[in-house]
C-alpha cells in the first residue's frame, strides 16, 4: 500500500470532531473585557476559512472474481484494502505571507490501477507552481488474444504485460500576471514490467518471458511575453530517454513453438535464450509561439519547433536449438548475435494562420502546417551460427535512411446568415512524401516510396431557432490520390450532427449523430470501413434537482470493416472481415431522502451496460447503488455497491463477475 499522499492530506482534517465540540465551551467562557465604549477598536475578526474542501476514507472489498481472474485484471483490476478515495481542499494562508492558496486534490491512492495527485500553490504576482503525478498499473492478459496455440487447448496470450507507469510533471512560473513571466518546467515518464514476447526466428516463433524498462526526462525553460496585442512564447528544452528490454529462456528446457509440423523434416525449437537491447537518446528542441492582434479585423497565429534527437542501440542476442537459416538452408544448433547502430533525425515542425474578418458578418480563417523528419542511421552486425560440423560467422555494416514531408493546408468561411444561423465552409488539401532505403538489400524491396495526397470539402452550420433548442451539423468528404498506411482515411465521407433541446425547466434533452464511409480500392488493399453511431441523452431535474434528479443515456453503434492481406507463412492472399453491432446505456437516479437534525441522506442507483453481436458478441452489465448518510454537519458515512458481469459468446472463459463494496467516510469543511 502506499499513503503518504493519504497521511499529508488526512492530518488537517484530523482535529475538525475535536475543534467543534471545543467551539460551545469557548463561547460559554466569561468575556475578558466588557467595555461599551464607542472609542474601543472592534475585535478582529477569526479567520475560519484557512482549510476548505474533503477527504474520503474508506475499504473496499472484493467478493471474489468468478471466471477468467486475467480478464478481470484487464478491465477492472479493483481490490481489497484500505483507499484513499479522494480529496479536493484549499489551504489558505490570511497573512499571505509565503503563499495566498494551496490547492491538492488526489484520488485513487491504496493500491488502485491509477492514482493522482496535483498540487496547485500560488502567490499574486509573485510565483504559481503546479505539480501532476500519475501512477498507473497496466495489465493486460486476454487469454485469446495473440495465442496461435489456441487451438491445441493452451490459453497463453504471447502479447501480455504487467507494467507499471510512473508520470510526473512540475511546473514554475515566476511573476504571473505580469507581461514578462519566465518558467522552468520538467517531466518523467517511466515505466517496466514483467510480460510474454515472441522470440522470432526463421520458420518459427517461441514464447518466452521478458522484462521491460523506460524512462523518458524532459527539461525545458522559456519565457512569455502577453502585451495586450499580442502574446510570444520561447522555449528551449531537451529530453534523455532510454528503453531496455530482456527476453530470456532457461536451458535444460524445450521450447517447441508456435509450428506444429515438421520444417524440411526436422522439428525447430528453442533450448536456451537471452537477449536483450537496449536504446538510449537525447534530444534538444528550440519552439517559439506567436499570436498577435494585428488590426481590429486582422489575427495572427503562428509556431516553430525544431529538434534533432539522437539514438543509440545495442542488442545481444545467445540462444540455442535445432534453428534454420531459410535463406541458405542452415540448420544449426547455436547463435550469437550482437548489433550496434546510431542514428541521427534532425525534425522541424511549423505552423502558422490568420483570422480575417473582412465584413461584420463574414470570417476568413487560413491555417497552414508542415511536418519533416530527416532520419539517417547506421548499424554494425556480427553472427556466428554453430552446429555439428562447422562455425560459419557473418557480419554486415548496414545504412538506412527515412525522410518524411507531411504538408496540410486549410481555408474555412464562417458566415452568420441572420442571427441565428451559422453557415461554414471550407477546403482542405493535404500532401507529403515519404522515402526509406537501406542497403545492402537482405532479402526485402531495398527501397520504398510513399506519396500523400488529399483534398477534402467541408460544410457546417449552427442553427439556434430559440433560446431552447441548438442544432449544429458538419461534414466532410474526401478524395485521395495517395497515403502513406493501409488503413488511412483515403476516399472518406463523415458527417456529425448534434441537437440540444430544453424541454422544460427541469428536463433537457441532446442527441448526437455521426457517420464515417471510407474506401481504399487500390489493388492488394481493397479496404472498406464504415462506422455509424447514434445517442441520446437526458436530464430531469425537478426544481433544479432540490429533491432528486434522473440522468440517463442511450447509444447505438455499427461497425464494418473490410481489407486484403497476406498470410506470412505462404504469401497469399486472404480477407479480414470484422463486423460489430453495439447498444450502450448508462442512468442514474439520486434522491435526497427526509432530513433530520438538519441533516440529509441520500440515495444514488444505476450503472450501465454494453451489448453487442457481430465477429466477436460480447455482454457487460455494471450496476451500482450508493447512500450517503450525513453523522454531523462535517462527516459523512458512505457505502457503496457495484457488480461487474462480463461476457463473450464465442470465448466462455474469458468471462468474469465481482461485487466489490465500499464504505467510508467522508471529513468536510
């Protein structure tokens, strides 16, 4: 478990019971001084709002998980134990003296799979610092998921993690609010953890465990410059980052793999492994930003970014077997394996666009960007393959290059018809190339080109007949001659449209609507995809919700998609087909229940489901209940009570079902 955040925010609240029932004693005490004189200064008055806000302590209880534990952990991944729930107070200091307000809020901390806490402290014109940790735990083990040995009755997912994410961010701003404010900044984002990987090799693949760390540090400092007619902001910053993984296999153990038959009359499997690789960089970045009121009818924007990161790589690789090297028809018993490589990639980024308001009902906006990333690299390779009969070593000194060019450029009109009609239009073309080549050629095309070209129409309008219905709908449809992946939008239309209407004082409705057709006939693709999602949503609230209030939600969801792909094993052609039909509701229903001494409970029902059919008909169902009970005018018991039912037609045992319940409770000032 872990609670430092729970003990520096619980402390405060700790003497609240106690300062309260001190409260009648003081003031039943004799006055010390009982002159009425007009002259006499006024007492001054007790400050005792220095602390506002909540904690909520609490222990949760899992019942117990019925079906596949792993796909539990994959969605869920709640348990038992003592939580801090969650805490949002302000510090106040009346004096002002090193701060005017601290504000912390923090949730999820008890062992739970993502917890934060942010921390807001500031004085006027002097310093704001902010500071955001996240802790994240990451598991993921589908028992059908990337399991070619399914089929064979073994449930082994060969993509699965158990990782830990740790991300914090902390941030200095001195003299805020004036028209020079510097800052400095820095961030960490880590994570490892334990998994299964595939160890690949010609003619087969073997599962086998592996180790994961990362950690990336940036570093960045600047200042800003807000006049009243425009605004500059200058950055300098750097990053470091590094990324190991190890996979390894103990000997004395036989590892058949993922083929099933013979390979030219000899069985392929794995006695020993270890490998690992490991990466490390650093980068430095230069970033200006710059929006300006030009004229009262003129708006610029405009930014800048360029770095140039560079990487370097190890990778070792010892394993042995009876192995195959296709490419000479080798088979051999052992291998070592080791390369090292560099590579540098110096990357601009800018952007920039202008508003323009010619007439008083018509705007103009312009915006333009471009992306281009440069990579050359190289990487040193030595093998020594052994058998029975002889040693045969190979080494190659390999180039690479990959340079990219991403360019997109937009126009929109926005144009108020009347009052309460907005009608908008615009065009949008988009192109880039992209070249790689490496050398010598090792059995793949030494070379590949990509060209990216796109031009899309858009159309929109808001229409707001009264004062309680809004309706706004907008559209795209595109032609492409050219992308640089598979499954990119190519030749697309897509259109969304969305409705609020206020019923009535105590009751409002939305609904939402969106489309998305997309086709790529180029040969070898042949890919469709089509998505369509509508939703309705509510809130009825009687007398503003005095009483009680029901919140509720409705969608319906299609999804079609259709491409062209080569098996490895043999190179031919075949057709990936997935279809999915989906239904998802959610509701709640919370009402104050009859008060005494003052005090109101109240009662919170509901939860939320998902039902689909298509290539793979899964269920899920999440009810939940909750009643708070105030025990005095600061604390209050909570409980609460949720189920978990989830569900796959065609896969039973990745199924599961928990309670988990939950009570508390919470301080309040």
């Amino acid at each position: 478990m872990r609670f430092p955040v729970l003990m520096v925010c619980f402390v405060p609240f700790a003497g609240l019971a106690s300062a309260q029932q001190a409260a009648p004693a003081d003031a039943s005490a004799p006055a010390a001084d009982t002159k009425t004189s007009s002259d006499a200064p006024a007492p001054a008055p007790v400050d005792t709002s220095w602390l506002t806000g909540y904690i909520d302590l609490g222990y949760r209880w899992q019942t117990g998980v019925g079906g596949s534990f792993d796909t539990y952990r994959t969605m869920v991944d709640l348990g038992s134990g003592p939580k801090l729930i969650g805490a949002d107070f302000t510090l106040t200091d009346p004096k002002q003296r090193y701060f005017d307000d601290i504000q912390v809020r923090a949730y999820g901390w008890g062992d739970d799979p993502y917890s934060t806490f942010h921390l807001d402290a500031r004085k006027a014109k002097l310093y704001r610092f902010t500071a955001d940790y996240r802790d994240i735990a990451y598991f993921n083990d589908l028992p059908s998921y990337a399991d070619p040995q399914l089929s064979r009755g073994i449930m082994l997912d060969e993509q699965s993690f158990d990782t830990r994410r740790r991300l914090g961010s902390f941030t200095l701003d001195l003299l805020p609010g004036n028209w020079f404010i510097p800052y400095l900044a820095y961030s960490r984002d880590s994570g490892s953890g334990i998994g299964e990987a595939t160890f690949v090799t010609d003619a087969n693949e073997f599962p086998v465990p592996n180790t994961t760390h990362d950690r990336t540090s940036l570093f960045r400092g600047g200042v800003r410059f807000e006049l009243k007619r425009f605004h500059v902001t200058l950055e300098e910053g750097g990053t470091t980052f590094g990324n190991t993984q190890n996979v390894y296999q103990g000997s004395g153990v036989t590892n058949p793999g993922n083929l099933t038959t013979p390979f030219l009359g000899q069985t392929i499997d794995l006695t020993g492994l270890a490998a690992s690789y490991g990466i490390s960089g650093s980068s430095t970045y230069s970033k200006g930003v710059l929006t300006a009121n030009v004229t009262p009818w003129l708006d610029f924007f405009g930014q800048f970014m360029f770095s140039q990161p560079k990487t370097n790589v190890t990778y070792q690789q010892y394993d042995t077997g009876n192995l195959v090297l296709e490419s000479q028809l080798l088979f051999y018993t052992g291998q070592q394996y080791v390369v090292t490589a560099a590579a540098l990639a110096p990357h601009t980024t800018a952007s920039a666009g202008a508003e323009i308001r010619p007439v008083r009902r018509l705007r103009i906006v312009e915006s333009w960007l471009t992306d281009r990333l440069h990579e050359d690299g190289n990487a040193n390779t030595n093998q020594v393959l052994l058998n029975a009969i002889s040693t045969q070593q190979m080494a190659s000194l390999l180039t690479s290059s990959l340079a990219t060019d991403y360019n997109q450029e937009e126009i929109d009109l926005y144009y108020d018809a009347t009052s309460k009609l907005m009608l908008r239009g615009g065009y949008r073309y988009v192109w880039g190339d992209a070249n790689d080549a490496f050398l010598p050629v090792a059995g793949l095309a030494s070379s590949d080109q990509g060209k990216l070209r796109r031009n899309v129409g858009i159309g929109g309008f808001r229409f707001r007949p009264s004062r309680k219905v809004t309706v706004s709908g907008e559209v795209e449809a595109a032609s492409s001659g050219g992308a640089y992946f598979r499954t990119s939008l190519y030749d697309y239309e897509k259109a969304r449209a969305q409705a609020r209407y206020q019923v009535a004082t105590s009751l409002s409705l939305a609904v939402d609507y969106s489309v998305l057709y997309n086709n790529n006939p180029l040969t070898g693709v042949n890919y469709n995809y089509h998505s369509q999602q509508e939703a309705i949503s509510f809130l009825w609230a009687p007398k503003a919700g005095k009483t009680w209030d029901f919140q509720g939600s409705y969608g319906r969801s299609a999804e079609y998609s259709n491409i062209g792909y080569l098996i490895p094993e043999y190179l031919t052609a075949a057709e990936s087909l997935y279809r999915d039909n989906a239904h998802t509701a959610t509701g709640q229903f919370r009402i104050k229940l009859p008060r005494y001494a003052g005090l109101t409970p109240q009662f919170m029902a509901g939860g939320s489901l998902f039902i689909s059919s298509g290539s793979r008909p899964t269920s899920y169902f999440r009810p939940t209940a909750k009643f708070l009970l105030p025990l005095r005018k600061n604390v209050t018991w909570f409980a609460e009570w949720t189920y978990y039912d989830y569900a796959e037609v065609f896969y039973l045992y990745e199924g599961f079902r928990t309670n988990l319940v939950t009570t508390g409770l919470r301080f309040s000032r």
